[in-house]
C-alpha cells in the first residue's frame, strides 16, 4: 500500500507543462457583461449589422436561463461578471504571411511544440491557431483555396462568405440550446471556419490550435465546419491554458454539417490546465458540440482524449437525420486530482437504417470524479437503427470516482441497442503475468493503460496519436491501481 | 430561478388529509415534506418519463382513502394458487382483514403497527426518499408489523393478497413493515387483485430488515386491472452475511411505478433483483431500483427483462451505488427488452456511481426483436411462426422466472405468462 501510495504522489505531484504564460499587449474588452460589452465586441470585429442582431437575440435569450444544475460536476458559481468577454493580442494590421506575425506570438506555439513554420513546412496540416479570443495565423491557406477548400478564422468568414455563415450559424446548436449555447452565441470572439465544397476530398488535416494567454477572460470561440455532397475532412482541435489560480470559463460551440455522402471527421485533444494537485485553478470546459447527417449516407465522427479542465461538461453529439447515416464518438477522459469530468455523447437516430457507435473510456485517479453521460434515441421512424455502445472505467486509487448515466431510449420495434459497460481496476493477474515476464510493474501499467485506450487512439489522426499516447503516458506514469 | 410550482395534485390530496393520532411524529414528517416539495412535477429526474401527477390528476376523482367492502371466501380463494398451504395474509383495501386470513404465527409474531407501534417504522424507507413515501405516511390508517423470530426457518411461504376496489374513495395506502431476526429464512409472496374495472391508485410502502445471516426471498406479481395506478415503495435493509432476493412480476395496470431499494449495510451481503414486464395495451410500467454497496465482500445482481406490445411503455432505471468503503464489490446489472410493436416505447437507464476502485462492476442493456435466425430454426423443424414467436418469447421470460423460489408459484406465474403470450402477441 506504501508504494501505491508513494506513486500516486509522484503521480499527483506532476506540474502542468503548459502552465507558463507570456506577456503580451491586449486589446480587451471591459470587465462584465452587458449589452455593450456585445456591441464592443462587435464593433471591433466590424461586423454586419444581422450578426449583431443576432448575438443580442442570443443574449435576450440567456438572460432568461439558468445554469444547468444536473451535470455530476460542483464547482462554486462562475460570476461572469467579472470576466473579461473578449481578449485580442494587439497587432497593427492583420499578418500577410507567417512571416509578419509578431515573433512573440510564434514563441508560443513553439514553446507548445506547434511551430506554425515547421507544420507549414513539414506535416502539411494547415492550421488556424486561436490566441485567447482570435485567431492570430491560418497556415496553407492558398493550397487550400485552389481546391475551393475554404478554411479561415471565424471573423474572416464573416467578411468573406457571409452567405455561408448566415445559412448555417445556429442550424445545428442553436441559440436556445443550453445555457452556454447562448452565453456563446452572444460573445463568441472567435473561431474556424471551414467549407469542403461537394465532391472534394481534403487534402491534409485542418488544424485549429486554442491557447487561453490572457487572465481573467473568458474563451468563447465558434466552430462552423460544413462539408458538402461527396466530401471529406479530417478536423483536429488541440488547447492548452497557462496556471493561474483562478478559473477560467470556457464554452465553445462547435457545429457540423454533413450533407449526403459527405464524412467529417473531428478530433480533440483536449489539454487545459487542470488545476494544481489541491484543486485551485484551472479551467471550466463548458463546451457543446454537435453535428448533424443531414444528407443520406453520411458520416460525422468525434474523437476526443480529455485530459485537461478541472471541470469538463461536454457531449459532442450526432444529429442521424439522413437515412443510412451513421455516427461515432471514441473518449478518453481521464481525470487526475480534483478534476471532474462529466462527458459522453448522444446520438440521435431519426433517418432509417442509421447506425451509431459510442466507445468510452475513463480513467481517474487521485480525487477525481468521472462521469460518463449519454444518450441513444431511436424516433419512431428510424427504422432498423443499431446502436452498440461500451463504456468502460477504471479506477487508480480509492479516492476517485466513476459514474455512468446512459440514458437509452427506444421508439421503433426494429431498432437493435446495446449497451456494455464495466468498472475495475487494473487486475492483480494481469499486472502479475507481465510482471512474470519481466515487466517492471509501472511499464505494466503504461502497457496496460494503452492498451485499455487503444481502441480510441488508434481513431486518432497519426499527429495527434503521438500527442495523445505522450499526454496519457505523463498523466498515468507509474500510476499503480 | 425557476420556482416548482406544488402541482394540483399534491394539493388534492392534502384537501383529504385526515388526522390520525398515531404515528405524530411520522406523519408530520410526511405532511411538511409534501408541503414543502409535493408530489414530482413534469420533468423531475426521478419520474421524467412519469408523468406521475398528472396522471392522478386526470384518472382519479376522488383523492380520500377507499373504505373497505367486506370479503367473502368465494371473492379470495381464486387467487390462493394450486398448492399453497402457508399462512395467508389478506388487505382489504390497504387494511388487514382478520376474517378472511388464515395466520398460524408459528415462528413469527404478527400484529398491527397500531397494537405494537414498533420503533423501525419509516426508519428504513425514509421520507425524504420519495414523495410517495411522504403520502403514504399522511394516509396509511394502520398496518402490518410481523416479526421472524431468530434462526426460524418458516417453511411454507407466507403469501400477502392485496385486494383493491374504489369505494367512496379511491386511495388505497397499505403499509407493511417486516423484521427478519438474525439467521431466519422465509419467502413471501405478493398479489395485488383489482375487485373491478374502475380506476384507483394504490401506494404501499414496504419496509423490511434482514437480520444478520437471514435469508430471505420476496415474489411479487402485480396484474391489477388496466385503469388502476400504483406506486410501490419497496425498501430493504440487509445486515451482515444476510441474503434478500426480489422477483416482481409486472403484467397489467394503467400506470405502475415499482422503487425497489436495497441497502447493504455490512459485509457479505448479498442482494438479488429480478423484473419482468410483460406489457400490452396501455399499460405504463416504471421500474426503479437501487443498490447501495456500503460495505467490502458484497454481491448484487440484478436481471430486468421486457416484452412490450401495443402502445405500452416500460421504464427501466437502475442504479448501483459502490461507496468508497465497499471495496471487493460484486455487482452486476442486466436490461433486456424485446419491442413488438410500433407504439411500444423503452426508455432505460443503467447508471453506475463508482467511488471504490478495487470491484467488478459491469451493466448490460440491450433493446431489439427476437432473433431472425432463431424464429427461422424453429419455423424450418415445421413450427408456425406465431408459435415460434410465442416460444421464443416465453424462453426470453422464462430467465427471469426461474428466479421464484416457491415451485408452485412459479407455475402459477408462468401459466399466467404462457395465456399471455399465447393470446396477446
């Protein structure tokens, strides 16, 4: 037991890499939230008349909501109030090329291991990296265009593709949704936008990198990505926040649109500061995403590791409208020390012959609680939907705690539903077999966690694979169940 | 904020209230708590798919307690099943009825909470718990506390016959406490009979201890008629090394909400829970349990099956609760449900509330049809397609009769189950 111990201290004692911040100048926006700080917002962004209409639609509506109550997650009461709704780092005139953003900002993304000039150079994946509240470079761009594939900040297509963006904003999550849905659809700052015209395949991974810098903000970006008849895309998301004692909000609004034929394919790794080992700090991800088969045989599949956050509230979800469609979601979720996850996925099964998947994984350790949430309903029309879902958890220590709430509901007579789930800790014979065979038991453990974990990974786009197996690696190193 | 209005309902039974002057302290408690949080309204978690309230509010008219109507012999002895000479227990309308029960208290006391005002009463189903709970207190008039003596092994069951109808009133409020000494064994049986075709609602409270190293075995069969409601409260204390198993058989009534808890408050528990609901026609059946592991070295097992025809509607929800101290914990869950119709609707909900790390905790839920491959097997060896079905049926019901522990019983129920798959489906 001493050395369970001793391991799990070495465990919870590990600081959070990314914890460092940079000064940098800012332009930010007041202090609190009001219905000018949405006008302020919007008029920095020089924005249309209709999208200022429409983000104070959004906030007349959150005015009249509460904050959800029912998620497996406490924390004490954000006052958004004292948020500041909107942090830019200041840049005189919007950056050519890779070349002209400020060497400070570079700085960052290199310190995160996401040189924007090597990726440019080496992996080919265009990325649009998001610095606190805008997106500050888009890397391959013109390649991109030459096949009609937009892909930009937010505000950029705004500008540029405003017909687009007014069709879809809104159309899968809209305003009304939750509570942060609206808080969001009020002070978004802002966001990837990407559209994969029809028959076009994508030709590289699109990237967006989301950094938290400034203190005291809130980040709320916007996610739009639409993928038309016959297309594909492969959508990578990776954040990273500095340490700061105090929390920070988080809620992003992600929505996908598949049209017939079309596959999109989207991938988190999600690494905000956690929060140190007694539970100060840290982010609160309040996040909604979800995506919508609208065409037939269309696919949209969510692959997530959450590592970071002290308090994760997220369901990347599938909307199955279009008959044949189908619908995935792989989740890692582990949770360290006070953190609290409350994650899972839903799926909705309207069009006929539909068909879904839902593999989760969690892993706590230390004080951790982690919530696995879901949901699968078949509509009464949703002939022959199939559903299989595995949720699965493992416990490291006996302070944590796993929790499931599969909720699963069934209108059709002919739909086939399944659901698994299990909780154990890693077994004594199975850490004695490889034990047996000379494995140290922390590399028994490293084994056997990547193997409980694979069948998420190996879901993973090969850059971020790397990324994900060395997050799990250094949350669970010589962890000792 | 959102302020929960208390519903109409609630307040059509507080009109009712009568007061009582046993049991003050209880029915305080039950009173306050409905006046302060009242019956669940739309949308609470723990009734979401059951509309609970409303539905009082639209079948019942009368919201005072059901007087009784005397019972003959001719009325019970139907239901006294081909081979049962036990001890039997029969409730007119919630309340005990001397005349036509037949109690040899060998090997157990057995009075009415009135004559022995026992201490335990509302200790283990807690008021708090559910506001059923809370109306039962308000309403019971008397009720039944029996008392199994140490290491008494009773062998014939002790069968429990609830015999309900509407008269003046239409709320029936039976309230049972049992209290099982150390090392006793003893079955129970339960049938609850609808004396006719009118509406009422009925909403027992069922409170038992097990004592240590007791194991104790509780069947029952709820077939009341299609317009009755019923809420059910049924909870379980089990001490050190005890066993307590639960079959509920549910087949007709407008709308049944079964809460089965079972607390496992020492090591080496076990506790057994297994459902069927064979539903047609309207018929909305809610079925809640809980399992909380305190405790190292404890078992649970748990199998629910349904089959659902017409527009009927099952609600399955159970949820395991694994404390940090209850460390070598078994516990195992299992839903299945077959959908015949268009209209029939599943909802479930197997949750898991883990804060133990060293246990085997694993839950199954499966909502589908029968097997093609199956129906086509038999229908090949010259079985028509009908009786395949009603075959395979009655085998994917069969698992969870097994689990009866009284012989006689069990071929009571399934004779029941195999009329209802032969004619209905």
């Amino acid at each position: 037991m001493s050395k369970d111990n001793q391991i799990l201290e070495d465990l919870t004692s590990k600081e959070y890499e990314h914890g460092w911040s940079v000064n940098l100048e800012v332009d930010e926006a007041p202090t609190g939230l009001t219905e000018d700080t949405i006008r302020w917002i919007s008029a920095k962004k020089e924005e249309p008349q209709w999208l200022l209409d429409w983000r104070l639609k959004a906030y007349k509506i959150w005015l009249a909501m509460d904050e959800p109550k029912w998620a497996n997650v406490h924390y004490p009461k954000i006052d958004l109030q004292s948020l500041k709704f909107y942090s830019a780092p200041k840049q005189s005139n919007k950056p050519k090329s890779l070349d002209e953003i400020d060497p400070e900002l570079l700085q960052i993304y290199e310190r995160l291991g996401i040189s924007l000039n090597e990726q440019k150079k080496l992996q080919g994946i265009a990325v649009d990296v998001v610095l606190d509240s805008v997106s500050v470079g888009t890397t391959f761009k013109d390649t991109l265009s030459k096949l009609g594939v937009i892909f930009c900040s937010f505000s950029e297509a705004v500008k540029e593709h405003p017909e687009l963006v007014k069709k879809y904003l809104g159309s899968v999550v809209p305003m009304t949704d939750n509570y942060y849905a609206a808080l969001n659809s009020a002070v978004f700052s802002d966001g990837s936008f990407c559209y994969i015209p029809k028959g076009t395949r994508c030709p590289m991974e699109l990237s967006t990198y989301f950094r938290i810098n400034a203190a005291n903000t809130g980040q709320f970006e916007r996610t739009l990505i639409i993928a038309e008849d016959n297309s594909y895309v492969s959508y990578l998301e990776g954040c990273t926040a500095p340490q700061r004692d105090e929390n920070q909000l988080h809620a992003a609004v992600v929505e996908i649109y598949a049209a017939k034929h079309a596959e999109v394919k989207y991938s988190t790794v999600q690494n905000w500061y956690p929060g140190n080992k007694e539970g100060v700090g840290g982010i609160y991800n309040f996040v909604t995403k979800r995506g919508i088969c609208a065409g037939d045989y269309s696919k949209i599949s969510w692959t997530q590791v959450e590592t970071g956050s002290a308090v994760t509230w997220k369901y990347p979800s599938c909307i199955l409208k279009g008959d044949y469609s189908i619908g995935e979601f792989y989740s890692v979720a582990v949770t360290n020390n006070y953190q609290q996850a409350d994650t899972g996925t839903k799926m909705i099964h309207i069009g006929k012959n539909t068909k879904s998947r839902i593999v989760s994984k969690g892993i706590s350790a230390g004080h951790s609680q982690n919530s696995y949430r879901g949901q699968v309903q078949v509509m009464k029309r949703a002939t022959n939907a199939r559903n299989f879902s595995q949720c699965d958890s493992l416990l490291m220590g006996n302070r944590c705690g796993a929790h499931t709430f599969p909720y699963i509901d069934i209108q059709n007579p002919s739909a086939k539903v399944e659901h698994e789930a299990t909780t154990s800790k890693i077994g004594e014979d199975q850490l004695f077999y490889c034990n047996q065979r000379g494995i140290a038991t922390e590399d028994a453990v490293a084994l056997i966690v990547n193997g409980y974990a694979k069948e998420v990974l190996n879901q993973l786009p090969m850059e971020f694979a790397v990324e994900a197996q060395k997050l799990l690696a250094l949350t669970l190193e010589g962890s000792v169940g | 904020m959102t302020v929960i209005k208390s519903n109409k309902s609630t307040d059509l039974f507080l009109d009712h209230v009568v007061s009582h002057t046993d049991f003050s302290a209880l029915r305080a408690k039950g009173l306050e708590f409905l006046k302060e949080k009242g019956l669940p309204a739309l949308k609470e978690e723990e009734y979401k798919f059951t509309a609970i309230s409303k539905k009082l509010e639209q079948s019942i008219s009368r919201f005072s307690t059901a007087e009784n109507i005397p019972l003959t012999q001719e009325q019970i002895k139907p239901h006294i099943f081909e081979g049962f000479n036990g001890d039997l227990v029969v409730f007119n309308n919630g309340v005990f009825d001397p005349s036509v029960s037949s109690v040899s208290k060998k090997g157990y006391t057995f009075e009415t909470l009135s004559e022995n005002q026992p201490e335990l009463l509302g200790k283990i189903a807690k008021t708090e718990k559910d506001p059923f709970v809370a109306l039962n207190n308000v309403f019971f008039e008397d009720g039944i506390y029996i008392k199994v003596g140490k290491n008494q092994k009773i062998e014939q069951p002790i069968l429990f016959l609830y015999f309900n109808q509407a008269n003046k009133g239409e709320v029936i409020t039976p309230r049972l406490l049992i209290e099982i000494e150390d090392g006793a064994e003893v079955k129970f049986l339960e049938n609850t009979i609808s004396l006719d075709e009118e509406s009422y609602f009925s909403n027992p409270v069922t409170e038992i201890k097990v004592g240590q190293n007791a194991h104790v075995h509780y069947c029952r069969f709820q077939n009341e008629n299609r317009k009755s409601i019923s809420v059910n409260n049924f909870e379980v204390d089990i001490h050190k090394d005890a066993t307590f198993t639960s079959v509920v058989i549910s087949m007709a009534g407008d709308l049944v909400r079964n809460n089965l808890s079972l607390n496992l408050l020492d090591t080496g528990c076990e506790g057994n829970m297994y459902g069927l609901y064979l539903l047609n026609g309207k018929t909305h059946v809610d079925n809640h349990t809980n399992v909380d592991h305190t405790k190292p070295h404890c078992q649970s097992n748990e199998l629910y099956k349904g089959v659902l025809a017409d527009s009927s509607r099952g609600i399955f929800n159970g949820k395991i609760f694994v404390r940090q101290d209850a460390q070598k914990t078994n516990a195992f869950q299992q839903n299945n449900n077959i959908l015949l119709s268009e209209d029939a609707i599943v909802n479930t909900k197997p949750q898991l509330e883990i804060w133990a790390d060293d246990v085997k905790c694993s839950h199954g839920c499966t909502t589908g049809q029968l097997d093609e491959e199956a129906l086509f097997y038999l229908q090949a060896r010259g079985i028509g397609k009908e009786n395949a079905k009603g075959l395979l049926l009655f085998a994917f019901a069969g698992e969870v009769l097994e689990y009866i522990a009284v012989d006689s019983f069990k071929d009571y129920c399934l004779h029941l189950v195999q009329e209802r798959l032969g004619s209905n489906f």
